[in-house]
C-alpha cells in the first residue's frame, strides 16, 4: 500500500498573498532535512505539503524522526494513498489500520471531503466506515469524545487519505523566514534556548562566541562548537565566529573599577558583535539574558549594554525562570552539553562584588579611561569563521 506524508501548514496558513513564498521557504528545509532519506517529490494544496517518496525503501520511520524538528510545520502525518472508492477506502482501513485497531479499545472516524464531486457527504463516510470497523473489530466501542483512535479519511482531488496519527510539528515558521541574527553563545544553559527560541520564529541563526586563552581552554570553545551541532537539526547551518577575546579582558582588569567589569566587558561584547553582524548583514543580536538572573541581567545592567547597541537586541528567554529555560534545553537536546565544567570567558576577572544597579554615566566615564577601540578592531580583524553544518 502507498504511504505518503502529508504536512500541514501552522501560521503559515494566515499569511495571505504571501503564503507561497513562505511555502516556498518551507518546502526547501523540508526537502534538505530529508535528502539523507532519500529522494521525495513535494507539492502542496489547502494547506497542506505533500510529500512523496520516490524509492520503495525509504525509511519513513527516520523521516518522521526528521520532520519532527522541522520549524513550519503544525502537525504532520503518515497516510494511505488510497482509490476514491468508498469500497477500496473500507477494505484499506481494514487493512491499514489493522495492528492499530487490534491493539484500541474505543475510537471515532472522522471524514474531510474537501472534493465535492465525491458521491458521500462526510457524515455518510464518518457513519459507513464505522459501521464497517465495528463489524470487523468487534472488540473496539465508539468514542466521540475521548478515543483511543481517531480514524480520518481525507477526500482530496488526487485521492483519497486515510491516517490515525496526527503527529505534532515544531510549529513556528520557516528557517530564513524572518532574515538573520546573531547569537551570543556562550556555553551555558540559556544562549542556546535563546537561540532555538528566535529559530522557531523563522530566523536563521549565526552564533559567535568569545574566547580567552590561556584563561579559557579548548575544550571550552569545543563545549560551544557542540552546542552549535545540536541545534542545527532545529536551525540548519549554523555560521560561527570565534572572536580573540584575551586583551580586551586584561585592558578592562588593568584599567576600569572592578565593581564594572561585568557590564563594560558585556558592553564591548555587545560592540564586536553587532560588527561581526553588520559586516555578515544580519540585522540583530540574540542573547540568553533572563531578568535578575545574574548582576549582569538586572534592568539597570541592560540599559547601560543597549546604549552600545545600534541594532535591536532579542531576549526570548527575559521573562523565564531557570526551570522553564532548562526544559527547553532538555526537549532540545542542548542541556548536557550545557552542564559540562568548561569555563567560559565571562567567568574571567569576574569581580568578588559586581554592580548590580549601574549608572550609565558612571559606566560611559569608567570606560572612557581606555581606549579600547584598537583593540576591538583586532578582535574583529581576527575573528575565525567556520560553517557547522547538521550532522546527517
């Protein structure tokens, strides 16, 4: 029997004239995440994208494994490509279905007849077709309400569909939907949920991450770079920038309060970063920043970083609390990695007692007594690039 997926559209749906385009979008991350799969045709009608399988042995199994963490879709499922013959519709249930309905103890049938040529309404189908299940599974009660199985059977103008499992999507919108942004990524349990997060809105994420040897160490920056390769089955190619870090932090230690160092060397940061994103046209930054979290994140400390930034700053994370963020991190598969000891640079020359309530005036002036401006431009002269690409 034929098997297919279909995929359904989440907001998509509502985006009007321009749903093809996002279509459009969608179906080329759809068609990358499968290519290891194998070969599939796609096209798209109501809503919906077909998805064909080429080749007879095609694991549909990994491709579902697949389209699970693929932003876009609503819900999608695996369906029997079936005649649209009341008839073959029946007898394919029977048979589709079989280990499903053998091992349920109630369901409904639910019909869209979305082709009005066909000659039953969609109560008549929902009605005939249960009448008929019951006849052959005569274990198995009706439950509108809370069934075991829900049978649907989706008359379309190709054919006709039969499915019992709606399987839930990552939602969102597509992958490159929404233009570029950078992420802050800094090794721990909040920047890569941050980064998941704007990826869900159809962003495509670059990261970049600050490094200081000999005070950090190469298995630090290797915790970072692991953390990118988990998130590309979410984002896709993940561009990453390492930036040299060093100098900047022994100029800050040698010349500014300590009480300031956090908040100047996140405000330098903030600097490198949105050049890196101008120079790679992205138009934002991404941070894992949540309030009160630590001195950094207090609205005080914010203030005093976004008066450096000339581009917008996204926190999706701001108004979370630890617990919510690290069940995201354990959905994700981002959490261990997180958690592993490796410090990274913003655990340098942390001061014993940081300012939690800054004043931007008094930051601007303690700043002020460097001249850091060289030494960001070498930072970004010697930034390494390197592409993460899905491990597929």
């Amino acid at each position: 029997m034929k098997e297919i997926l279909l995929a359904k559209d989440g907001e998509i749906a509502l985006k009007g004239l321009n749903r093809s385009t996002f279509e459009d979008i969608l179906i080329r991350n759809i068609r990358r995440r499968l290519k290891p799969v194998g070969k599939f045709s796609f096209s798209r009608a109501q809503s919906t994208i077909y998805i064909t399988p080429e080749d007879e042995d095609i694991d549909l199994d990994e491709a579902c494994e697949r389209l699970k963490k693929v932003f876009g879709i609503a819900a999608f499922c695996r369906v029997a490509v079936l005649p649209k013959e009341f008839a073959a519709i029946r007898e394919g249930a029977k048979e589709y279905l079989y280990d499903t309905l053998k091992e349920a103890k109630t369901f409904k049938v639910n019909a869209k007849r979305s082709d009005k040529q066909f000659p039953m309404s969609s109560p008549e189908i929902m009605r005939e077709l249960g009448g008929y299940l019951l006849s052959q599974f005569p274990h198995l009660k009706v439950d509108v309400h809370d069934p075991d199985v829900t049978v649907t059977v989706e008359i379309r103008e190709a054919a006709a569909y039969l499915y019992a499992k709606k399987i839930p999507g990552a939602g969102g919108m597509p992958v490159g939907s929404s233009g570029d942004a950078l992420l802050l990524l800094s090794g721990g349990i909040d920047s890569p949920v941050a980064g998941y997060m704007m990826a869900k809105r159809g962003i495509r994420i670059s990261a970049i991450h600050f490094v200081s040897p000999p005070y950090t160490s190469d298995r630090a920056r290797q915790k970072v770079e692991t953390l990118c390769e988990e998130l590309t089955p979410y984002c896709g190619k993940i561009s990453f920038f390492c930036v040299p870090f060093t100098k900047i932090q022994e100029a800050i230690k040698q010349h500014c309060p300590e009480e300031l160092f956090t908040i100047i060397m996140r405000r330098l940061m903030m600097e490198i970063a949105q050049r890196i994103a101008e120079k790679n046209d992205m138009s934002a930054l991404i941070t894992g920043e949540s309030v009160a979290q630590v001195a950094s994140q207090t609205l005080r400390a914010m203030v005093c970083t976004d008066a450096v930034c000339r581009i917008p700053v996204f926190r999706p994370v701001i108004g979370m609390d630890k617990a919510e963020i690290v069940a995201i991190s354990q959905k994700i598969g981002t959490f261990e990695t997180s958690i592993l000891p490796y410090d990274d640079c913003c655990t340098v020359f942390s001061p014993k007692h940081p300012k939690t309530r800054p004043q931007l005036d008094a930051v601007e002036k303690a700043q002020a007594q460097f001249d850091f401006e060289p030494l960001i431009a070498e930072a970004v002269e010697n930034t390494e690039i390197k592409g993460i690409r899905p491990d597929f």
